[in-house]
C-alpha cells in the first residue's frame, strides 16, 4: 500500500502526463477555475521535463530494473510515433530475432577484431569506444539496407537504426530482469 505522499506525486505524475498530451493545464480539481488554460510548445516541454523527473526520482528510489525498463519502452513508443508507426514496445522487444548461437559468434568476432586491432593491453575506454563505434555503425548501415520504399535520407537512416538499438537495449534489460534469481520481468 503505498503511502500518502506516494499517492500526491503518482497524481501529479499523472496530472503532468495528462497536461502534456492535451496541451492544456487543467483546472485544480475541487476549485471553480477558468476552463483549462492551452499550452505553448515551450510550456508542453517543461511540462514533459518536469514529468520525467518526476518518474526518474520515483524509479530511482527503487533502486531495480523496472525505470530503465520503463525508459525503454517510452523512448520506444516515442521513436515509433516519429517514424509515423503506431507504438507496440512490447511486440517490438518479443520480435527481437536474434539466435544465441549468433549473438555468441558476433561476440567471439568483435572481441578478435578488437584484440587484433588494439592488443591485449589496452584499456577499457579504447576497447569501449571501439565498440560503440561498430555497433552504431553496424546498426546505420543496416538500417539503411532495409528502409521501406520512398523513404530517404540520413535522418531516417538514424531513426531506424535508433530504433533497433533501444529495442535491443529494451531486450537486454528485460533478459537480465528474467535472469535475476527472484526477480521476474520489469
């Protein structure tokens, strides 16, 4: 049961949430006010700052996977509707189709690339900036392999390729929840 002060900030979390996605400020409950007040753009993102703030405090507190989950699947369903796509975060992470046999070969060849191209000795943020470099360029370069028909250009090249990789992140996330003893998903 959650406590009173847990209550006011899942309220103002909600009533941040409905503000931003109708534009308006609505009336304090209980009070005759003014019909709701039309946000600016501006006002609409502070609004928007203030309600992930407010969940990131909230998630932060527990201190467990469901607020980077949770993250996940918002920056999901966000990047969906800005590729004009109706969001499904959930079917995106359960179409993720990758093979362990093939995510270990994978592993196996970038960890012999990178000890070819670096050594042994080299130090993590090296290895770890490689490694970012080839996963982006991986993720750009297939994305822009499997575009759909009229869809052109950079930008939507990275949309997609973002896409996938927050979906991936999504799936790790999801997989270390599962495989946690005790735990179930986030």
């Amino acid at each position: 049961m959650s406590t009173q002060s847990d209550q006011r900030l899942f309220d103002a979390l909600a009533t941040l949430c409905r503000a931003c996605a109708s534009g308006e400020v609505p009336p304090t409950p209980g009070e005759d006010a003014d019909p709701p007040t039309a946000l600016d753009p501006e006002a609409r993102g502070v609004l928007g700052e203030a309600a992930l703030a407010v969940a990131f405090g909230a998630f932060a507190e527990r201190g467990d996977a469901h607020g980077p989950m949770q993250a996940l699947l918002a920056a999901l369903g966000l990047l969906a509707v800005h590729a004009g796509e109706e969001p499904d975060p959930p079917a995106e992470i359960l179409g993720i189709a990758a093979e362990d046999a093939r995510v270990e070969a994978e592993v196996d060849r970038a960890g012999e690339a990178l000890d070819s191209e670096f050594g042994r000795a080299a130090d993590a943020a090296t290895l770890t900036a490689a490694l970012e470099a080839r996963i982006l360029g991986a993720a750009i370069t297939l994305a822009g392999c499997t575009l759909p028909e009229g869809v052109e250009g950079q930008a939507a090249i990275r949309l997609r390729a973002a896409r996938s990789l927050v979906r991936l992140a999504a799936g790790l996330v999801a997989l270390n929840a599962v495989g946690a003893p005790g735990k179930g998903p986030g």
